[in-house]
C-alpha cells in the first residue's frame, strides 16, 4: 500500500510525517477467480529486518535503485528525485530540468510480489485506461521499450516501474458524499471490465481472500500483533474474526462477488481534479470480494458517524453500472470491518511508513468499538 500524496522532500531525507494520517494509511472479474500463483506472505522491507523503524536508514536500501534507474528510463543525469512515500514500495517524483519531464518512479520492495505480478498488473491499469476509459496513470517504458527495469546493486535486484505523474488533490472533506457517489460508479465499471476482460495467459495476482487479509499468515501480517494488542483486544477481535471467517464462507467467491479488485481503493489513491477522479497505485490489486473495494475506500475513517451515507452514495453510483443485490449489500458491514482488522495488522508490520507512525494503539481501540458494533449488530 503506497502513499502517493505527502511530504515533498529531497531524495536523500527523512519523510516528514503526515498530517492526516486517518485518512492517509498505508504508498490499487472474468473466470476463475483463484491466484495463479503461490500465496506469499508479508515480508519486510530492506533495512526493517535488523529492527529498524527510522525511514532514513530504510531509504538507503532504495534511494541508489531510483538513481540508478534514471538512466535507462531516459532521464538526464541532474534529474531531481523528491521522495512521495514510504511503504510497501518507495515512489519518488522525476523532475528532469533537462527536457521538463516530470513523472513518477517506484522502487519496489524485494519478496511482496511473484515474478510477472508486476508486469499483470500494468497490464490491467492499461487496459482499464483503454477499454473503460478510466482515468489511470499513463504506464512510461523504457527507452528500450521495457516497462519494468530491472535495477541490481550488489545481490539486490529490485523492479522499478515509471508512470505518469498525474495532477489532482484527494478528495475534500466537504464534499465526500458527493464524491463517493463518483467513486461507486468507478467501481462498477472497474468490476464490470475485471469480469468481461480476457487476461494475458501469464497473469499473476495475489489473493485477498479471508486468510490473505488477516488470517493467521495475512499478507500484511498479523492483527494480533498489532499496536495495543493485548487480552481485551484479542479477545473482541477474535470473536469479530471468527463471525466474519463464517459469513464470507457463506458468502462464497462465486464470479458474481469475487473477482480481480484494485483492493487499495482508499481516499490517498483518489485524485480529484474538477469534476474527475483519478485512481491510481493498483500495486495491491488482486482476486477479492468486489465489495471490500468499498471498505478499502473507507480506510482509517470506518468509524466516523458519515460512513452509512458514504456506503448508501457509493452503492448509488454502483448501480448506475452494475446491479448489487439486497443480499450483497446487506454484509457491506463485513467488507468494512474486514479492512479495518486489516490495517490494524499493517499498522503493527508497517512502524516505519510515514502513517504508521501516527497511528497506534488509538486505532486499535476504535477497531474493537467497530468490532463489538458489528457483533451487536450480527447476533
């Protein structure tokens, strides 16, 4: 989960924190739904393995790759490289005084993704750009017309990919019902392409079912080690799990609910620009429920009392596109709850991305408040 709004600071320095990290969080269809590929779990990032929380010392692992990939992407030696986030990946803005190109560059972390899921999901951003005319970034290739570089400094290789720096603020407070309106009908077109669209025969996602969410080895690790985590919390947490490990069974990962889903769909991946809304960072989009892309778009606000009149707006402007039955809809509580209990595990695997930091055991605790409401609400 990248962050591609935040602090612009040179390429050498420490990220400044957030100012909204409540929002911010963590740098996102047709025939058989299941992953192609073996599940993977989380695994840290270069410089977090020696116990490391300080995002200077973790940048050193990527700041040489974004150098070093200026060249082959065709960027003049006194391109400026100003760090956007720090997460899953690091992205960086190219300003080249040399041509006025600017753009946008991620260095990949080592071990998040299988060989070819990067290529897969390129791939689908552009063909939603093509075929749905959605507003996506513009995929930028190499001069030898490669569109992930390969970057190897001593025994580390890691995927850099470039992409078109879009303009666009996230969604303004006062305006979000408004906007959630917008994003449900977004959401439907980018269902109703994932499930008509004939991928490539080499396409690799991973899976955000249940156990790849916060099982036991989720993807972004445990929610059990959470950030204020203790007796209380697991007990309240592990009851909500349990009920919503049943209602998913029971739900099922028929193509009419699961399928390929940008599954990071939160409001620091959304550009407003005008009456637009632009979706960018599809590097965790995967095989999930359709409707946890709602819950992903409420991130970090899932507790706050606008949430069902943000649900009932983006449900408006989903069926604009695409019918969504009475019974789908009635576990939206589910997919909301699902994504909170996931990020409680990112905040606790993540210490040191830019939102991680200033977040903590408050959170934790507005996630059991969720959970012992969603209880209530479903015995």
């Amino acid at each position: 989960m990248s962050e591609p709004e935040g602090s612009r600071v040179a390429w050498t320095e420490e990220p400044k924190r957030r100012t909204s990290a409540r929002r911010r969080g963590k740098g996102t269809r047709q025939g058989d739904p299941e992953p192609s590929e073996p599940e993977s779990t989380l695994s840290e990032p270069d410089g977090v393995g020696s116990g490391s929380t300080d995002p200077a010392t973790i940048l050193r692992d990527y700041d040489p790759y974004a150098r070093a990939a200026l060249e082959p992407f065709g960027f003049s030696a006194g391109a400026r490289l100003t760090l956007l986030s720090l997460s899953e990946n690091a992205t960086y803005r190219i300003d080249d005084p040399g041509d006025g190109r600017t753009a946008v560059l991620r260095v990949h972390r080592t071990g998040y993704h299988p060989p070819g899921a990067v290529v897969s999901e390129l791939a689908w951003l552009q063909a939603l750009r093509r075929d749905e005319g959605l507003l996506t970034p513009a995929v930028f290739t190499a001069t030898d017309g490669r569109e992930v570089v390969d970057v190897t400094i001593g025994p580390v290789t890691r995927q850099t990919v470039l992409f078109e720096f879009l303009p666009g603020t996230e969604p303004p407070e006062e305006d979000l019902t408004e906007k959630f309106e917008v994003l449900g009908e977004i959401c439907g077109r980018m269902h109703r392409h994932s499930r008509a669209w004939s991928r490539p025969g080499k396409f690799v996602r991973f899976s955000w079912d249940f156990d790849s969410c916060v099982g036991q080895a989720g993807r972004w690790g445990r929610w059990q080690d959470g950030v204020g985590v203790g007796r209380e919390e697991l007990a309240t947490l592990g009851r909500a799990a349990a009920v919503m490990r049943d209602r998913l069974r029971r739900f099922g990962t028929g193509p009419a609910r699961f399928g390929l889903i940008h599954a990071d769909m939160r409001l620091a991946n959304l550009l407003v620009s005008g009456p637009d809304i632009q979706v960018i960072d599809f590097d965790d989009c995967g095989f999930g429920w359709f409707l946890f892309d709602l819950g992903a778009s409420l991130s970090f606000i899932e507790h706050e009392p606008r949430v069902p009149a943000l649900c009932d707006a983006w449900q408006r402007g989903y069926r604009r596109v695409l019918p969504l039955l009475a019974q789908d809809a009635a576990e939206i509580p589910t997919f909301i709850l699902l994504r909170r209990l996931q990020l409680v595990a990112w905040v606790g695997s993540h210490r040191f991305a830019d939102s991680a930091r200033d977040l903590g055991a408050e959170f934790t605790a507005g996630a059991c408040e969720l959970a012992e409401r969603y209880l209530l609400a479903t015995s």
